[in-house]
C-alpha cells in the first residue's frame, strides 16, 4: 500500500520498517534508518540472506513508488473521462441550439508572402546543415515559394500570418471559402467578434482556441479573421505543421455559451509531472493551490515526489540504491556540464558563423546570404568563366591586380589618370580591337620603332578609319575624314580648311568640285582644268618650252604690267613693243612712239618731221602732213 505520510512533521515517521524525518529547509521527508543492522555475517548463506532481505525493501518502496504513480494515473484517466463528457455534452448542445456553427476539415499550408518564404528558407537551410544538394533544394524552394506570392491559395487549405506557426504567437488566421470536404462556408455571416475558433490537429494531437477579436475581411477567394490566444493542449509540439490537416470548429458566444467557463466548472485540471531544479510552490489547478497527488520530478538529483499534505514526499527510493544513484547523479550533472558547454560553443559558433564570409557559386553577381546581407571578404565563384571574385566596399572585385595599384574591371570602370604603355620600340601592340564577331582584329596601335619613328594606328580587314564630330548638344554627328583602302576623304559644312607650313604633295588626279557635285578644277596628269573664272591677284606666269620651273618666262603678267617672250612671226602672235618700235619711227625725238599709239602729234611750233607723218598746229587749227 501506498504511504501517506503524517501532517505533524516534528516527529519521525516509521513505515515497513523504514524511518523517515521530515526536513523543513528542502521541505522533503528522508530515509533516516531501516530495521536492518550492520554486522559481519560469516558465509555465504548469511550474505544471501541479508542480500534477500535487501530485494525485498527494494521491491517494497518500487510498489510504493508504482502505487503513487498508478494513483497518478487513475486521476489522469478521471479526468480524460470528464473531457470527454465535456466533448459530447457540447456536441449535444452544438446540435440541439445551434451553438456549433460547423465543423470543417482543413489543411495548414505556409503563408504567401515573401517574409514567411524567408523565414522558411532559413529553416530549410539550418536542417540542411551545409549539405551542397539540399541547401539547392532549399534555393529551388524559396524561388518556387516567391513566385506563388500574390497567388490564391488552393480549396481547403488555412495559414497563420505573421512568419510564426506557433500556436500561442499567432494573431490571425487566414481561411479558404471551401474546405477538404467540399463544403462552402460564409465566413462574413457564420464568424462574429467574442466567437471561438476552435482548430484540432487530427495526427499530433495539438488542439488550440482562440476567440474572435474583428469582423473577418475578405481577400480574393481567402477570409482573414483577427483572434486572441486563450489556451492550447493535447500532446503536441505545440505548433501549426505544415500539411496536417485539422478541424477547425465555431463555437458562437451569442447562443451562451461561455467556453472559458465551461472548462472551469467541467474539467478537472490534469495530474502532469513537473520538472524542475527546485521543488514548485503552485500546482496546475486554475487557482495555482498544489492539489494531493500532484508530482515534481527533481532534475538536479533525479527523484520523484508525491505532493502530500502540504508537503513534497519522496518516492521513498530504497537507501541501498544512494551510492548508486549518487554516482549516477554526478555523471548526469558532469553530462549536464559538458552539454551546456558544448551548447554554448555551438551557440558561439552559430553566432560566429552568421557573421562569416560567404562563398558563393553563381552565373550573376550574388545578391547576398538569406538575410540579403553582402560582407567584405565575400567570395564568389562565377560559373561562366570559372574567376573568383572577392567582395569589397560594394563591388566584386578581381583580385588578378597591381598590389597597391589601381585597375579596371574588363568591362566599365572610369579611368582618372594617364594610360602607359611600354611598349614602343619592342614590336609589342600597344591596343588592340577584336570584332565580336569573328574575333578578327580590326584595330591596331603600336609604335614598332620607339622614340623617333613612326606611330602606327592600322586598320584591318577593309576596316575604314572615320573621324565623327558631334555639334554642341552631343548629337547630329558628322563624319568629317575617312581613310578607306587607297582612298581617304575630307567633309566639311561650309568649309573645309586645310593649313600647313611647308610643302604638300599631291600625288595623283586631283578633282575639286561644289557641293553639287559640279567639277570645277581638275588637276590631271597633263592638264589643269579650270572650269570657273580665274582671278589672280599678283599675277601668272607662263614658262617657256623646255625651261624649268626657275627657267625663262613666255608669258608674265603682273600687278603693273603683262610681259611676252615668245613667238610673233605668226598672224595670232602677240606683238611685243620692241617689235612695234622696230618697225615704226619717231614722230618726235621727244614724243617717241606717239603715233605707234595712234595719235597725232600737236602743238604751235611745227617739228621736223618725217615724210607721211602728221601734225596738228593747235594755234592755227591746221592738219598736216610731211609730204
């Protein structure tokens, strides 16, 4: 039979031949002696028989200890009996006034929204515990999770929102008009504020209420309703799992039905064992007040106690088993030990970790870990080209670079410096331009022969060098000098202006034309063409045959005076005025060639004058001639 120890604890107690003394600071009774004594037992049969004696205690306090627990265990038995009386008194009365509404069938799915796709995805992470394939499972999940986002969610299916599945945290549940069954569900008219919302998980056992706090809202094909957390049971992990279906139940407060109050004046509170360091001062009764039957288990010396009047009663374990069970004390507390320093560490080190720099494996630029978060020191591998590229001061970086120096990513990147190659002078291309699309260069720039020779920028393939200029609102270009193969052209509006300060030479045709396209001057092997009206200012002169270019003139033409050289003999020559004096006299000595101008000489005094040659006396009016 089971000991029920005694209200007055100033005295021992004595029990099957065990005496116990009630301890008033650890508020327990201890095994302070047995009947058995200590003696030196000669032989074998002795120590069997005291060893039998020993059994026997044992076994003793086990049924004591099987009693207390048994006891236990009818009062948890009572007490399903009256929840279960409870269930079908309010089924009963669900039926007969309607204080049910309904009882629908419904499946727990993850919320759309991208917060709830992150926090799942840390958690699919955590469990993946850095194994490569599943943590891309957990990508490839998270991806599928935020393109569902703004999707309505399937029949029969209901979320908490909130990024919690914690039945005690969660504020507001989301439901689908239709449940697993098929059935429809006016939410707007069936849930009202101050009903309940009852929801039992049908696998695990967990069961939640919460009451009704807002009027449900309507999104799409979903109903949001706010609640308020009353209580939970069951034997669950006390959590919304993802997929397990539950029934989720409407118990209306208008029909008068105080839910709350029921469970206070039908069910009894349940006899559960308490674990804990140091003995509890409150049961599990709605008033907090310890209830005989009650069980605390000691988690820092692993005993059992019994709540029996007004105190904590020890499970009575047999004093034989003290050595054995201290010893076992001590590993479990070294275990303890050990496990909250690992537990630290590992703590330190997830700490640590979150805080560490990444390794990425991507085609693009990495946009961060699950918190979106990029460090200094992050490393990515570029799966396109195979380069690693590290993170700094928000830019990935190639680490192919000048110690100390500056450089440029191979595409972008602003230069604020001059550019250097050395270069010239070692036969080594200075720049180069590749076509994309035939990898062809068609660009090159080098100077072959260093200081004092000749810079070359080479065009290839038939690639044609042109020069554009924009005007001043950076747009309208032109295109002012192509160099093509054996060909080069200059374009200019209205002018094109061409200056030097030594000679040019001009090796070839030239053709000069207007901006019609009318030829004006052409410049041939053989010939000048001139097709306008030739102005000189200075004059021209003409060489004659056979002289060079610094060689006698057949013709002169200047600024004062027009100078001939050449042939006279024939009717179209051009006579000179040595030929015209040569053939022609004086009128006068001192008006020599007057009459070569075809004017007769004049005056009052009449001169000697040839025969045939005329005078006009201006004093008598008179012409006349020498005969």
């Amino acid at each position: 039979m089971a000991a029920v120890f005694p209200l007055d604890t100033t005295k021992p107690w004595v029990f099957n031949g065990v005496t116990y003394e009630y301890d008033a600071t650890e508020d327990r009774w201890f095994v302070v002696s047995t009947t058995a004594t200590d003696s030196v037992i000669e032989g074998i049969t002795d120590n069997r028989s005291q060893i039998d004696v020993l059994d026997t205690i044992i076994d003793q306090e086990i049924d004591n200890r099987t009693a207390l627990l048994n006891a236990a265990a009818n009062k948890n038995n009572e007490q399903d009996s009256s929840i279960a009386a409870l269930e079908g008194r309010v089924d009963a009365l669900g039926a007969v006034v309607g204080a049910l509404e309904f009882k629908g069938r419904y499946k727990y799915v993850l919320e759309k929204s991208v917060d709830a796709c992150t926090a799942a995805y840390a958690e699919c992470l955590l469990q993946a515990g850095g194994d490569v394939p599943s943590m891309s499972e957990c990508n490839r999940l998270k991806d599928a999770c935020e393109a569902a986002v703004g999707d309505p969610y399937a029949d029969g299916v209901f979320t908490s929102k909130g990024t919690t599945n914690v039945i005690e945290d969660v504020e507001e549940l989301v439901f689908t008009g239709t449940d697993l069954d098929g059935q429809v569900f006016d939410w707007l008219n069936l849930c009202e504020v101050d009903d309940y919302i009852e929801l039992v998980e049908l696998n695990n056992s967990d069961n939640a209420l919460y009451q009704v706090i807002e009027e449900p809202k309507v999104f799409s094909t979903e109903r949001s309703i706010r609640v308020k957390y009353l209580k939970q049971g069951g034997r669950g992990d006390g959590n919304f799992n993802l997929q397990e279906e539950y029934d989720v139940r409407i118990i209306k407060a208008s029909q008068g039905l105080d839910i709350l109050e029921a469970d206070n004046r039908y069910v009894a509170r349940p006899y559960s064992v308490i674990f804990s360091d140091t003995p509890p001062t409150t049961g599990q009764a709605l008033d907090g007040v310890l209830q005989n039957g009650e069980q605390w288990y000691d988690t820092k010396d692993l005993e059992l106690f019994i709540w029996n009047n007004n105190s904590w009663t020890s499970a009575a374990k047999p004093p034989s088993q003290d050595v054995l069970l201290t010893s076992v004390v001590n590993d479990v507390d070294n275990l303890l030990g050990l496990q909250a320093e690992q537990a630290q560490r590992f703590n330190s080190l997830v700490s640590d970790l979150a805080f560490e720099n990444n390794i990425y494996y991507s085609d693009g630029p990495p946009v961060g870990d699950i918190n979106g978060t990029l460090r200094d020191g992050d490393l990515w591998v570029d799966s396109d080209d195979l380069t690693i590229k590290f993170y700094s001061q928000g830019q990935w970086i190639n680490p192919d670079r000048q110690v100390g120096g500056d450089y440029l990513e191979k595409s972008g990147g602003t230069m604020t410096g001059t550019i250097r190659s050395h270069t010239g002078g070692g036969g080594t291309t200075a720049l180069e331009i590749k076509s994309v699309q035939d990898n062809k260069v068609v660009y090159k720039k080098w100077c072959p022969g260093g200081t004092g020779t000749q810079i070359k920028n080479v065009a290839r393939w038939g690639t044609e060098h042109w020069f554009q200029v924009y005007d001043n609102t950076d747009a309208n270009p032109v295109t002012t000098c192509k160099f093509g193969y054996q060909e080069f052209q200059l374009t200019s509006k209205p002018n094109v202006f061409y200056k030097g300060t030594d000679a040019h030479d001009f090796t070839g045709r030239a053709f000069f034309r207007q901006a019609n396209n009318d030829l004006k001057i052409d410049v041939g092997p053989s010939n000048v063409d001139i097709y306008l009206k030739a102005r000189f200012k200075d004059g021209f002169v003409v060489k004659a045959t056979g002289q060079a270019i610094s060689g006698d003139n057949v013709l002169f033409a200047g600024g004062d005076y027009v100078g001939y050289y050449g042939r006279i003999t024939a009717d179209a020559d051009i006579t000179t005025k040595a030929y015209v004096d040569s053939r022609t006299q004086d009128a006068t000595v001192s008006q020599k060639g007057i009459a070569k101008l075809g004017k007769v000489a004049k005056g009052t005094t009449v001169p000697s004058l040839e025969q045939g040659q005329l005078f006009y006396n201006t004093a008598t009016k008179a012409l006349l001639i020498k005969a």
